[in-house]
C-alpha cells in the first residue's frame, strides 16, 4: 500500500500495529511488517516469533516536502 503525501511542515508518522500470527507447535509465526518513505526502510520488522495479541508502537519524524510513504506486509 503505498501514499503520496505532503508535508508542509516537520512532522511525524505515528501508529500502532500488530501482525497477524498463527499458533505452530513451538510459539507464534508471524508475517513481516515494513515501512518505507522514499524508498528507504523506516520500519523492518521481521521477527516471526511474535504474540497476535501484541500491539506495537512506531513513530519517525518527517521534513517537509512530498514523501511517498510504502506499507509492506
């Protein structure tokens, strides 16, 4: 999923997230979580051995100007 965005001033980009997981027989198999702005990775998230029900908080500052801003998961 990726947005155009434009920021007319310093700001940031600010969630909560948490990955869908299954149950295997050793703990909790989860899926990647990537944020990219402008091409270069923000967030890597690849750690498969986390809990569904654990939310997670991310925050970056951004500058101003057009940023293209890429949710991969």
């Amino acid at each position: 999923m990726t947005f155009n965005l434009h920021f007319v001033k310093k700001g940031k980009i600010e969630f909560n997230y948490k990955k869908d997981s299954t149950r295997e027989r050793d703990g909790w198999v989860s899926g990647f979580f990537s944020l990219y702005i402008d091409d270069l990775s923000a967030l890597d998230d690849n750690n498969v051995m986390d809990d569904p029900m654990e939310w997670k908080h991310f925050s970056i500052d951004v500058y101003p100007g057009m940023k293209e801003v890429s949710f991969v998961y």
